[in-house]
C-alpha cells in the first residue's frame, strides 16, 4: 500500500547510516527546535509588552507573512543553488534570528524581527523540504513522515527547554541564546559534511510549488488546511491558552507544547501501523475525531493537568493526517505528483500561518476559549473531507 508513511521502523533505524538522511533530520530538528522555544515564551513577550490578544494577533500575522513571503523567493534559490546548501544557509541565519527577538525594544520592533524570523523559519522549511524529497528519490525509501516527526520532536524539546528556562527564572535573553548555541552547533556539525558533498545538486522545485489546488485536489487541500491550522495555532497559543483559561504558571504554560509535540512524534513514527490496517480514509477520520475530542477537553478543562491532557489527544488527532495528504495528493489520476503535492502544501503552509494570528483575532473578540472552538470546527471538517483521500479511477 503506498501512503507515503514509513512502517517499518527497522527500515528507518538502517538509514541512520546515510549521511545525508540525518542531515536532513538534523534540519527538521534543528527548524522545531527554534521554533518551540519561540513558542514557549510567547507569554513572556506578551505580558513584557503589555500586549492584548488582538495585538499579539498582529505580531504573529507578521511572523507568518515573512514567511509567506519567504517562501517564493527560497523555491527560486533552492533551484539556484540546491535544497541542501540552501537549507544549511537558512540556518546560519535562522539561528541569531531567535536570540535578535530578545532585543527588540517595543511592539513594532518586535513585529519587523517577527518578519524576519518567520521568513528564515519559512525558507529554511521550504529547502528542508525538498532536501527530505531528494533522499527519499535516491534511497527508496518512503521517510518524510520520520522527518516531520522530527520537526515535532525538536520542537517539543524547544517548548520543554522553556519551561525548564521559566522554572529556573531565565529570561528569553538567555534561554534563547543558550537554544541557539547548543542546537546550532549539534546540528550544523550534522548537517554541513552532507551538503558540501551536495553543493552541486539542484532542488526538483518549480513554479507550481505553491500553485494552488483546484477540481478534487481542493478538497483533499482543504484538510491540510484545516489540520495544519490547528498546528499552528496549537504552535504560538497552547501556553496562553493555558495561561489564561487554566491560570497556568508561565512554566506549567511551556508544557502545553511539549506535550502536543510529544504525542504528534509517537504517533508519526507509529502512525503507519494502522493506516495500514484500516487504511487512510478510515485513519484520517478517526484522527481528526480525535484532535476534535482533544479540543473539547481543552476547552472544558479547568485545571492544567486536564487542559494537557486534551492537547495530548489533538497532537494525536493531528499527526499522521498531513503525510496522508501529502501521498494522496501525489498518487491523483489527473495531476503530476509534483505539482499535486505543491497544490496541497500551499494551502497546509498557509493554514500552519495564518492559525496564530486568527485564533488572536478570535480570542479578541470571544475569548481565549472560545477561539479554539474554530480548531475543533475545522477538525470535524477534516473528519466529514476524509473520503476525499480515496483515490478515484
């Protein structure tokens, strides 16, 4: 059955021995890495500027603009000069961008280095991206589901070195810079032994890269959206909304993404298991049933520990939905699978940015909990789309 998820994990464990294979884990890592510890300590911006919901909205809409922004300009130069040097360049650069948010002196500075984060996050996502496709091509072997639960596990591990940060009294200055040190440096020396042996290679990405969907692909692109929307928003809100309707310490508030990306890395590495069992129309039905559920746990809950256990159940529902998307997009009768899957990815990247800033807006206007009753909205849609991953002719 071609899913385009990995199940066999001893497959997986053999591939540690390509070089270029843990390169590209290492930038998956590396990439949630910095983007975790961002999202850990967005309370503490938040309340060292004063910032109302709505305000803090409008930040994160900008994060997610540059990397919008970003996105074309890094499909040009990942042709020009490779996805992997140009993923290892990105991260040059991506990794001070996280310690020059610590030294923006108001709102609007903070906004303009939000830019530039999320531009670097963006570009780096991108080249990362088509450097996972290129090992898949040459090695055979179906992993980008692997790389993304690395993505989720380096982010867990950002988010959990936040509350470790909070816990002891560190401020984002230092937490920050002590994440950019470590992480960079493990993961740069992975990292660059494979790319300069890559130099010469050009990435596969074109102009359809973010091309969007139409005729059935839309539907099927309508989940990625719907998913990748609760991701994001689960990315730079669960430690306020933990703050705010759980009256959550700022370092029981790192713990909510920690424990989201937990569930979504156990359950992309295992994940394979049952689509290949029930298949995945059946799988991403009771996926998105469940991150809905998780969702009303959350919503409901009152104490912290109940609130982490719904964002337990939606990095669950969430995790192996996008890898089936993304192999449903590549397997249509009546698009190329390169620009089937750009199509789909366009609409799952623009879903993963503009989470943040809407829930902002929403929260502004209902209330923080009331604003991740869109989340659950849009999870029972994916539910009610989930027939649409059955190939048809």
């Amino acid at each position: 059955m071609s899913d385009g998820v990995v199940r066999d994990g001893d497959a997986v464990e053999a591939l540690w021995a390509d070089a270029e294979w843990r390169a590209v884990v290492a930038a998956f890592a590396l990439n949630g890495f910095l983007f975790g510890a961002w999202a850990a300590r967005v309370p503490a911006f938040k309340d060292g500027f004063g910032l109302a919901p709505g305000t803090l909205g409008l930040l994160l809409l900008a994060l997610a603009g540059g990397a919008i922004a970003a996105f074309p300009l890094a499909g040009a130069l990942s042709e020009r000069w490779g996805a992997p040097r140009l993923t290892v360049r990105c991260a040059w650069v991506y990794i001070p961008a996280l310690v020059l948010l610590t030294v923006a002196p108001t709102p609007l500075a903070l906004g303009v280095t939000l830019a530039i984060f999320g531009a670097l996050h963006g570009a780096m996502d991108v080249a990362m991206n088509g450097w996972g496709a290129r090992v898949e091509m040459r090695t055979g072997r179906s992993t980008m589901s692997v790389f993304h639960a690395m993505f989720s596990l380096g982010a867990g591990l950002g988010a959990a070195s936040g509350f470790a940060a909070a816990h002891f009294g560190q401020g984002p200055s230092e937490h920050f810079a002590a994440v950019a040190l470590v992480g960079g440096a493990v993961a740069l020396a992975v990292m660059l032994p494979a790319s300069r042996s890559n130099d010469a290679a050009a990435s596969s990405a074109s102009g359809t890269l973010f091309a969007l969907p139409s005729g059935p692909l839309l539907l099927v692109g309508l989940i990625a959206f719907a998913v990748s929307m609760g991701e994001g928003a689960m990315a730079d809100w669960s430690a306020v909304f933990l703050r705010v309707a759980a009256e959550a310490t700022e370092a029981q508030a790192a713990l909510g993404y920690a424990v989201f990306s937990a569930a979504m890395v156990l359950m992309r590495l295992c994940g394979g298991l049952l689509v290949e069992r029930f298949g995945a129309v059946a799988t991403v039905r009771a996926s998105a049933s469940t991150a809905a559920f998780g969702l009303a746990i959350a919503i409901i809950g009152q104490s912290v520990p109940m609130v982490l256990i719904g964002f337990t159940f939606t990095g669950l529902g969430y995790a192996v939905v996008m890898p089936l998307v993304f192999s449903r997009a590549a397997r249509d009768p009546h698009v190329a699978a390169g620009p089937a899957i750009a199509s789909v990815a366009t609409l799952g990247y623009g879903g993963m940015l503009l989470g943040p800033p809407i829930i902002g807006f929403a929260a502004q206007v209902t209330g923080m909990r009331l604003s991740f009753t869109l989340l659950m909205g849009l999870a029972l849609l994916a539910t009610v789309l989930a027939g649409r991953l059955r190939v048809q002719g």
